[in-house]
C-alpha cells in the first residue's frame, strides 16, 4: 500500500528547489525554495520540504534541482514518516521558541535600559539581539513564511541586510562596551575602517543580482575580520592589564565557537546533526546570556557610579548651602548695620528738627532705609522658605490697630505720587485673634507695595471682611484693588514666582526684587489660607486674600507693669562706632540707666571681673573675641556665680534663625535685630530684668 513521506533537504534560505519524481511516462515536479511564492510551494512549510508517495519495497528516482544567488548550498536529505514529521516539527519549535524568546526579551529588556539610562551601550547591544534574531529567523525560513510569503526583491536579500546589521551593531556595542576609542585609539581605526566596507556592502545588496552575489563572500570575510578584531581588542587590554568583564569574553567564546561550527557544517567538516546543524544558534544564546551578564555588572558599575555622583552633589550641595548660609548672615550683618545707624540717626534727627525742609529730607533718608531693610529682609525671609524653615508665631494681637498703622503708612505713599487710597474696614472685625501679627500684616503690607507701586493714576482699594466659622475661627476676606498698569494673561501663571518681575519688567521701572508675591503666597499657605489674583492688562489688578484665624473672645487683661524705678548699670558690647552712638541715644534718655561701652568680647570679660552690671547688650561679630565666646565664658560660672546669671541680650544685625536658635542655646536671655528700636529695646530690658528679679 502506497505511503506519505516528507522530504526535507537544503537549508530554508535555498532560493529555487525543485524535485522531480521520474516515472516511465511522465514526470511529475514539485516546488520549493525562498524564491518561489508560498502558494506555489507544494508543501507550506518554512524549511526546504516535499510530501511524496512511495510503494512498498519500490525503487524511485527521483532529481533535486537547487539555485542559490550566493548562499551556501547544503545538501542534507531526510526522509520522515507523517508522525515522525510531526514529532521532529514540534521539537524544533520548542527549541525555537526558548531561543527567540530569549532574544526578543534580552533586545527588549536593553532598549528599556537605553530610555532610561541614555547609555548607548544598551542602544546598541538591544539592536545587536534584535538583528541577530532576526538573521536567525530568516535562515529558518521564518522571515520568508510569515512577513514575505510572496518572495520577491526584499526576501531575496534579507539574509544579507540581517547579516551586515548584526556585524555593525555588534562592533559598535563592543566599540562602546571596551571603550575602545579611548583604551585602543590604533585598534578603532581597524573598526572604522569594517563601518565603511559594511556601508559599502549594503549599497551593493540593492544595486543588481551580480554584485548582491559578491556580498556574500566578501561579507564572510568581512564577519571573520570583525571577529578578529574583537578577540584582538581583548587580547591587547588583558595584555596591558585593562579590566574586562568575565562574561563578555566568555560570551564572545560562545559566538565563535558558534559561528566555527556553523562554517565547518558547510565546508562538510562536520556531520549534520542536531547540535551542528544548530550551532550557530546556540553559540548566539549562550553570547546573548553571558553579554546580558556582563550589561548586569555594566549597570551596577553605572548605579555605582551614580551613587557616588549623588553623593558628591549631596556633598557639593551641602557646602553650597552652607556658604549661602555664611553670605546670608554676612550680608544681614553688614546691611543692618549701616541701616542701624542711619535709622537711629534720622529718627532722633526727626524728633528734635523743627525745620520742615530738614524733617522732609530725613523722612526720605528714613523711608529709603526702610525699603532697603525690607528687601533685605524679603531676602532673608526667601532663604527660610527655601530651606522651609518659616514658621509662624502665635499670640494675641490686634488686627484693626495693625491694619490701620500699615494702611496710613500706604495711604502716605500713595498720595505722594497722586493717588487715592481707600480703607474700607467692616466693624466685624474682632478686637483680638490669636495667630502671628508680623506676618498677617506682612501679607498686606507685601500686596500693598505692589498695588501703589504699578499704578501711575487712579485709586489703590482695600477692603477687609470678617467671615465667622466654626470652632472659634474667623475668616479674614481682603480685597486689594488697584487701577495699575495690570497683568499680561501669559505672565499670570507665573506671578508668584521668585524674583518674577525681573523677568518681565526689564527696564527696571518700578524698582523692587520680585520677591513680595511669593512670599505673600507662602506666608497665606502657612495660614492654610489661600491668594487669588484677577488682572488685565492696562485696566488694573485685584488681589484676593483669606486668612483664617483664631478669635480671642474674651481679650486678656493685661497687668499694667509698673516702670522699673531702680538704677540699671548696662554693659554694652559694640564695636561699631554708629552702632555705639545711636546705644548712646538710646540708653542716655533713661534717667535710671548708666551703662559702659566696651568694643570686644575680650573687653567684656575683663570690665565684668572688675564691675557689677545688670545687664549685657551683646554684638555677636566683633574682632578678638566675638559675642559667642564671650557668652561662653560667662555661663561657664569662669567669672563666678553672679556674673554667670547676669541677664544678656543678643543686639546683631544677624537676622537668621540659625542665630538666633544658637544664641539661645548657648545661654542668652533673649536676641533681637538692628536696626534698633528703641521701644523695643526698652522693652526687653525691663522683661529681662524683672524675670532676674524674680528667680533672685
């Protein structure tokens, strides 16, 4: 009884196979090969496969007509039953399956790494998988069974593309990988000069059949030089004792082996089996897994690399930070200090001058150190946001009489260049809140500034409602409307951002740093309130604030505190001589108080061992010795028992919270900022002295 056999010989790249069966009239012809279009094969298959008859103990004769336009041609021939057909089929598609699957995921899992890590080491190792599977995959016929079934130009020349993509990329990762334009600038002249013949070959796969033909071996020749190339370059750094990562030689090994299998295979020099026939497939999985390998310790060197970066930026950051910090401090120093004395000097000048001409030029002396203390103090306060370190206070205040002190203030400003300024203040203000007055009112006053500052003519509004809540809250509703110059709507998003009217005003008409809105908008946050700004441009602007706070319903009564009536002997340490005039200004109206004037905090030192005083007003930066040692030294108990409580009051023109957190804990009483105010001044002498009384 007559069987159904498969044939299968030549490799699937093969581009004509034809089989004729020969019978004593006639010839029956069946038809393969890549170049022949799928639906005139005789079998549909992707290897080289014919389905024959044939009679018990029959002799047949049969001819193979193979054609190759350069490919090797090799000539295997097996004879397969239905089942064992089957049976061989579903083992080659298991092993193909683990195969590609390997090299889909390892190009995949690579290309992934490159858009994360922009390392062109990855780029070209995942291009290099991709080609090589895809080489693969045409050799067995995958290319030609599912992507060009109709055979043609393309099909015919896949096998050349795939090759050349898979030996450029693979030079060029082993280029990036070795580094070797830096450890083997001699060597990457040999791999510059593979680019170009592979370039040149590529434009000879498409310019006719004659020199696609010429590809194949000069291609050939071409992988082999690539090869040697690549053992060479390893060579050479192992012999200079250059690192290399194990698993890339090893992988390399693999793909020579390989690829030494395979040429063997088709100069007959080896038998076809299994394992030869798949040589070259197993040389490439074994590369591709020991090169993923090596790309693993790659992108650990990489993280490790990084890691010690972040930490040098860490590092580089913290030292940046520390030194803004010193200039912050320096520059509040050495600002307030000259403002100190200017203010002083203009403020007692305004009390005793009669003359107007003369009061009016110290207004404008005093008014201009003002604006000068406040953009100092924008700035300082835009150092604390950074750092988030802002943190507001919370006691009993007034918001009515704070409200009417900066409204007068504002209305001064704005009559001066012409404008009206309208306060519109609902009675259902509480007498008392409980929250931080200075930046409530430092909100306003920021907002303000802008409104009178950008409107040229017209009216500067600000009204203020009271929306009672839950809980004992209310809500204060501010409303700052002006009839400016306004807001362009693409410069909205933006307006509180830092420094953002240096981006937008570049003439510089209108004078400040940009800093008044971002702090406004930081502050509100901190009150878990909320700034909403309307605008348009040539029209005006209105600023829209909520402020919630506590309501004191029954206002504290406050004790009435007697003056101090005993003499004081003050030590004041300062060794700026303004500094010491306006201390002389200050202190010297006080019929109760004398004090002593020493420069440095080694002076101090000394006039303590020999006088009794009730008090030190302490400079902190003073040459010698500053006002830190010498505090030091007095809590020390050096000095003795006395002398170690003495009440003593940080006077700087450091206004960080750095300083002021370090003066406390090394001991002072209590610390405030130049410029001086003498009301305040006053006061915290009187509390110092009457807390030391009292613990005496």
């Amino acid at each position: 009884q007559e069987k159904e056999y498969y044939l299968e010989t030549a490799r699937p790249i093969t581009d004509i196979a034809n089989l004729y069966q020969i019978y004593s009239h006639s010839i029956s012809e069946f038809k393969s090969g890549d170049q022949i279009p799928k639906w005139e094969r005789q079998v549909d298959h992707r290897s080289t496969v014919f389905k024959i008859s044939l009679e018990p103990n029959s002799i047949e004769q049969f001819y193979l007509h193979l054609s190759s336009d350069g490919e090797t041609i090799n000539l295997p021939l097996k004879l397969y039953s239905e089942t064992e057909f089957l049976v061989e089929n579903y083992k080659q598609q298991l092993f193909m399956g683990f195969f590609y699957g390997i090299l889909f995921l390892a190009g995949l899992v690579y290309l992934f790494f490159y858009r994360s890590l922009k390392e062109k080491t990855f780029f070209y190792y995942g291009i290099y998988v991709f080609s090589i599977g895809l080489m693969q995959a045409t050799l067995d016929g995958l290319i030609f069974q599912y992507v060009f079934p109709q055979a043609g130009y393309i099909n015919s020349r896949m096998v050349m593309i795939t090759a050349l993509l898979s030996n450029l990329f693979l030079l060029k990762y082993c280029e990036h990988f070795l580094k070797i334009k830096v450890f083997q600038p001699k060597l990457f002249k040999g791999f510059k000069a593979v680019y170009v013949i592979i370039a040149a070959l590529f434009v000879m796969v498409f310019i006719s059949k004659t020199t696609l033909e010429y590809t194949y071996p000069i291609s050939n020749v071409n992988g082999l030089v690539s090869l040697l190339l690549i053992l060479g370059t390893i060579g050479l750094m192992r012999a200079k004792k250059q690192k290399i990562d194990p698993y890339f030689s090893i992988g390399i090994f693999f793909l020579v082996i390989g690829l030494l299998g395979f040429v063997m295979n088709n100069l007959s020099l080896l038998p076809n089996n299994f394992f030869v026939l798949n040589s070259a497939k197993f040389g490439t999985g074994f590369e591709v897994v020991f090169l993923s390998l090596s790309m693993s310790n790659l992108i650990r060197k990489l993280r490790l690399e990084k890691e010690e970066s972040q930490e040098l930026a860490l590092k580089k950051s913290e030292e940046i930070s520390q030194l803004k910090t010193y200039f912050m401090s320096n520059m509040s120093h050495e600002l307030r200090t000259p403002i100190n004395a200017i203010m002083g000097v203009s403020q007692e000048q305004l009390k005793l001058n009669k003359d107007v001409e003369t009061k009016k030029n110290y207004e404008i002396i005093r008014n201009a150190s003002l604006s000068l203390l406040s953009s100092v103090n924008d700035i300082l306060d835009f150092e604390k946001i950074e750092k988030n370190e802002l943190e507001l206070k919370s006691e009993s205040f007034n918001p009515s009489i704070l409200i009417n002190q900066i409204s007068n203030n504002w209305k001064t400003e704005a009559e001066k260049k012409g404008l009206q300024f309208i306060l519109d203040m609902h009675y259902s203000i509480p007498a008392k809140v409980k929250g931080d007055p200075e930046r409530f009112i430092q909100i306003i006053n920021n907002t303000l500034s802008n409104a009178v500052k950008f409107t040229m003519e017209g009216t500067v509004k600000m009204k203020i409602t009271c929306i009672d809540g839950l809980f004992n809250k209310t809500k204060f509703s501010i409303a700052i409307s002006d009839t400016g110059i306004g807001i362009a709507d693409e410069a909205k998003q933006f307006i509180f951002d830092s420094f953002n009217q240096m981006k937008y005003d570049n003439k510089r008409r209108f004078g400040g740093i940009g800093l008044g809105l971002t702090i406004a908008k930081h502050l509100t946050t901190l009150f878990k309130g909320k700034i909403d700004i309307e605008s348009k441009l040539g029209v005006g602007t209105s600023v829209f604030i909520e402020i919630p706070l506590e309501v004191v319903s029954k206002p504290e009564l406050i004790q009435k505190q007697e003056p101090l009536t005993d003499s004081l002997r003050i030590l004041v340490v300062e060794d700026n001589l303004m500094n010491q005039m306006i201390m002389k200004k200050f202190l010297g109206c006080s019929s109760n108080i004398s004090f002593s004037l020493v420069e440095n905090g080694q002076e101090a030192i000394e006039l303590l061992r020999k006088e009794i005083f009730d008090l030190v007003l302490m400079d902190l930066q003073m040459p010698v010795m500053d006002g830190y040692e010498a505090t030091k030294v007095i809590r020390s108990g050096e000095l003795g028992e006395i002398i170690e409580n003495i009440p003593i009051i940080a006077v700087t023109a450091d206004a960080m919270q750095e300083t002021k957190n370090r003066v406390m804990d090394l001991g002072m009483n209590d610390y405030m900022t130049k410029p001086i105010n003498k009301a305040i001044l006053m006061e915290k002498i009187e509390k110092c002295c009457k807390a030391q009384c009292k613990s005496a």
